[in-house]
C-alpha cells in the first residue's frame, strides 16, 4: 500500500511557488521545499514523480497569476496601454515570477517577430484587443504590439532588477507617450505632442 500523502499537490505547488516568488527559481530544490513544507523532501515526492514536475507546475502557477494581471490591463479604458502597463506593474509586485516568465533563456533563439506568441499565452487576446480598439489590420497590430513590449519590457526588466523605480503615474506617462507615438505612425498621421502650450 502505497504511503499515505502528508501534502496535497495543491499545498505543494502553493508552496513551490511562495518559494520561487521569495527566493527565485535558483533558490527552489526539493530539500528547501520540504524545509519550507516544515517537513522533509520524502512526502514531495508521494506526490508528484520529480521535482521537473513541481517546477512544471510552479511554471503554470505563474502563468496563471501573470494571467491575472493582463485580464486587469484588458479591462482598462485604453485595453493594450492598460496590458503593457500591467506587464510592468507584474515585474515590479512579482519581480522573481517575471524573471523565470519573461527573463529565462530560450532554448532556441527566436526571432523578434516570433518571441510573443512563445512567451505570452495571452498573445492572441492582446493582439486582438489591438486590432479592434484601433481598427488595424493584423500586421498593423502585430508592429504595434511588439515595439510597445519592447518598450515596455525594458522598464520592466528595470523595475524587477531593481535597477530603476518609477511610480505608477510615471509608467503610465511613458507608455501613453510611446503608444500614442507608434499609434500615429502607423497610421501615417503626423505626431502631435499633446503636451504643448495650447
């Protein structure tokens, strides 16, 4: 008769990932798990195969928490300014989680048009909120949405980093300035700088 599970794989994932937001994924290994469980490695593994599992399901903890943070920025006024806003807003709450999410390295490189889709799950509800808030075709939306996520990403790298802190009003600054730039020129309007004297 197999031995009688201390933990439920709920309790252990919630754990694994307590872990990972506070120390990082580098920091993660079944004996600090079970220390953290205030157990030994022996019961992790009652329930799940091997510790590639528990990080798998750490992986889409995080994701699902990300997640959360982008269905925030969709309901805002301004939908992909809201995302890109929320992106920053997840590296700066959850510094740990966004580097194993958005600065772990590829296996492969891929190219620049390519690395959205393969790292954000949420990739085609953006890029739609993209096209119907601005009336873009797909292409259209795609530049638009991968030169504001490099943007944005940069700022976020920053902040989770500790490099830089900007305050909320300042990020949100920046990426309208920076939206409203791209909008227009792919638009082929002229820019206006909306900060004038009028």
């Amino acid at each position: 008769m197999p031995p009688k599970c201390k933990f439920t794989r709920e309790e252990i994932t919630k754990t694994a990932l307590d872990l990972t937001r506070a120390e990082g994924i580098d920091a993660f290994t079944a004996r600090s798990l079970g220390t953290k469980l205030g157990s030994s490695p022996k019961p992790i593994f009652t329930v799940f195969e091997n510790m590639e599992e528990v990080h798998a399901e750490v992986l889409k903890a995080a994701k699902a928490l990300y997640a959360e943070y982008i269905q925030v920025g969709l309901h805002q006024k301004v939908a992909f300014q809201g995302v890109g806003t929320q992106y920053i807003q997840f590296a700066i709450q959850e510094p740990k989680l966004f580097q194993l999410l958005f600065m772990s390295e590829q296996p492969q490189k891929p190219s620049v048009a390519g690395i959205l889709p393969i790292i954000d799950e949420s990739y085609g509800q953006i890029l739609q909120s993209v096209q119907s808030g601005y009336g873009l075709d797909v292409k259209d939306a795609e530049n638009l949405y991968r030169h504001l996520w490099i943007y944005a990403h940069g700022i976020a790298v920053l902040c989770a980093t500790n490099m830089c802190s900007f305050t909320a009003e300042r990020i949100e600054n920046m990426m309208s300035e920076v939206f409203l730039g791209l909008l227009q020129g792919i638009k082929g309007e002229p820019f206006k700088d909306e900060t004038e004297d009028k």
